[in-house]
C-alpha cells in the first residue's frame, strides 16, 4: 500500500515521500529510518479498495495454524515464523512475517513484535500470547485461539447460511414482479384499451402503474441503481450499522437474542484468557470492547465488585451479566477452581442457544416470506385477468 508522507530532515526542509508500507505505522518507521521527522501520512484513496483486499489476504487463523504446525514438527518459534516468510508468495503478507520476526532475532518477545503491527494482530491475540509467554505453553496458547475462532464462527455462519434463503426467495419475487409491471402489464392495458370495457379501479391502477413504469424504464432503472448503491454505502458506514444495531436492541425477542449472543462471546473469551493465566481483573478490562455500551457499563460495574473482594458470580447477577443457567454453572467454577474451563462451558451452552433460535426462525420466517411474494405476485396475476373474468361472466 503506498503512503504520501511529508516529513522534515535536517538541512533539506520539507520533503514530500511516497513509501510502500503494510500500513501506516510501517510507513512513519521508515521514514523514521532514513532521518525524517514525519509531519503527515495519508494513504493513496485509489488504493484504498486494493488496501483492503490486501489486509484480508492476511488470515490471523491461518497463520496460528501454520505456526503452530511448524512448532509441533520441532522448529522453533523464530524458525517457524521466518519458514512462513519464506515460503509466501503475496509480497505484502512477506513483508508483513519479516516485520513479525525480524524484532525476534533482536531478542524481543513475541508479544512484543505483534504488539507493533495492530492491524492484522488484535489486543486480544497478542494478550493471549504474552500470557503463554510467562507460562511457556505458546503452542496450547495457539490451540486455544485457533479454537476460540472456531467456536465463535460457528454461530456466525449459522446466521449467515440461514439469511441466503431469504434473501434468494427476495431477490426472485421482486425479480418476477418487475417483470409482471414493466412487461407483461403493459400488454393487457393495451389489450383492455382496443376492447374499450369499464375496468375495476384496483385494475386500472395496476395497469397506469405497468404503462407508467414502461415509459419510464431507464429511469426507474438509474433511480434503482442509485437507491442500491446508496444502500451500500451507508450499511458499509460504522454510524448506519450501529443506528440499526440500536434499533434490533429495542425490540423484545430479538434485543434478547443479541444480548445472549454477546454474552456468549464475553464469557468464551473471558474463559480463554483466564485459562490462559491472566488474572481476572486484566481479563475483565480487555474483553469489555465485546460488549454494547450498556453491558460494558455493567460489567464495570461487576468489575469494581470483584476487586472489592466479592465472588464472580455474585457481581454478574447483580449487574444482570448472567442467566439463571450460566449464573449456576458460575458457583459450581467457583467451587471447582476450573473458573476458565466453566465460562467457555457457559459459551457453548449460549451458543446452541442461539443456534436453535436460528433454526426455529429460519423455519418460521421461509414460509412465511414464501406466502407474502406469492400474494404479491398472484395479487398482480388476478387484477390483470379480473376485467377477463368479469367479460366472460357477463357474456353468460
């Protein structure tokens, strides 16, 4: 990804640069390393599409994999990460390794190394690796997050597979209706027009719609592009989503849905970290970005009973972080020790949940959807033969 910077050096005023660079840190550093004080970085907006699709080249989960392989097989965790550089063949992800390892044949952590490159490593990630760093378990801290990742995608996909549906049976009915107006329809108004009859109102409605939706096509058309387009930008901006996000929150069943959902992903991450030897105060603080604003005041609130000295489960049910189910399953971790082990048993029990939710509403909602294109669409099929009909019942 190329950067326009523009720097200052001593004794050659400003100067405008144009680096390649992963991202914008990468780009001040070398800048840094040729003797500038950099002023301004802005990337290039024609590459910011390229940009993106270069920063999705780099999978988190697939290089834990790999790394992790290459551990098992005996090498070590430098040779592992340089072996992975080696053998890549985007040179943007290569250059993305070297800057990885190279930190580590300077004798820094690993953890200290990702923490350097915050787009592509998340806190999250590179907390989990500096707490395998003071236990020595970096390969079961690998295993943990390549399953953690696993698990939260699970539901995730569920979601996604059960909307393709619904989505195809939306697409086909309106597919279908704008044939109906802006061809067929058209033809029966002519048809009606040389027969000269009185039609029913809802017909010559649907019929001033079709001939009004013809002469008018191109239109229509552009109209429709541009309400599509513009519905693509404003679901790809962070304020829109966050508007409809707060919408879904407010209805009953599908605010609750969400909530579960959330909490799901608050305790399975919570139990990582505290399997991987985080204390639970450093744990609590760095998954409070999972939640909504509301549950992040609460967990707070639940935090600051903890460090009073009060019991995990106590401070979650009084700031209503819990279910009756999970709030059990919280005493009997408390009363075990296996306190990490409990919270991702919570996260599953969530989890299918959630999934048979999904499944019950897929199944509701598909035939529901189904009903209401058909109506729609044998809605316009009758007002369009309903003059046939009464013609041929007054010839009788």
């Amino acid at each position: 990804m190329k950067f326009d910077i523009k720097a200052v050096r001593t004794g050659a005023g400003v100067a405008a640069l144009t680096l390649d660079a992963v991202d914008e840190r990468d780009a001040r550093m070398q800048a840094r390393s040729q003797g500038y004080s950099v002023l301004t970085v802005s990337a290039r907006s024609s590459w910011e599409w390229r940009s993106r699709l270069r920063r999705n080249q780099f999978s988190l989960i697939l290089f834990s994999q790999e790394l992790l392989a290459l551990m098992n097989a005996g090498l070590t965790l430098v040779e592992g990460i340089a072996t992975l550089a080696e053998k890549e063949t985007h040179p943007e992800t290569r250059k993305l390794l070297q800057q990885v390892v190279n930190p580590l044949y300077e004798g820094r952590s690993l953890s200290q190394s990702l923490q350097a490159l915050p787009t592509f490593f998340p806190a999250l990630f590179v907390s989990t690796v500096r707490a395998s760093e003071k236990t020595g378990d970096l390969g079961e801290a690998l295993s943990r997050y390549i399953a953690y990742q696993g698990q939260l995608d699970v539901v995730r996909k569920k979601v996604v597979s059960a909307s393709i549906y619904p989505l195809l049976l939306l697409g086909a009915g309106a597919l279908v209706t704008t044939f109906l107006m802006a061809y067929v329809v058209p033809r029966f108004s002519r048809i009606y027009e040389d027969i000269g009859t009185d039609l029913p109102l809802l017909s010559r409605w649907l019929l001033r719609w079709g001939k009004l939706l013809q002469a008018n096509g191109a239109s229509v058309s552009a109209w429709l592009i541009l309400l599509v387009i513009g519905a693509a930008y404003l679901g790809s901006r962070a304020a829109t989503r966050n508007w409809l996000m707060q919408r879904l929150w407010q209805l009953p069943a599908a605010g609750e849905r969400m909530r579960v959902y959330q909490l799901a992903r608050f305790y399975r991450t919570l139990g990582m970290l505290l399997r991987g030897g985080m204390p639970i105060g450093a744990a609590l603080k760095m998954v409070s970005d999972l939640l909504r604003t509301q549950l992040k005041l609460q967990l707070h609130g639940a935090a600051e009973k903890i460090n009073e000295g009060r019991s995990i489960s106590y401070a979650m049910q009084l700031h209503q972080l819990t279910t009756p189910v999970s709030l059990r399953m919280l005493e009997v971790g408390e009363r075990t020790g296996e306190m990490g082990e409990m919270m991702e048993r919570i996260a599953s029990f969530y989890d299918e949940e959630m999934a048979r939710w999904v499944d019950w509403f897929t199944r509701l909602f598909e035939p529901l959807l189904m009903a209401a294109i058909g109506l729609v669409i044998g809605l316009v099929v009758v007002l369009m033969y309903l003059p046939i009909f009464e013609l041929a019942g007054s010839l009788q």
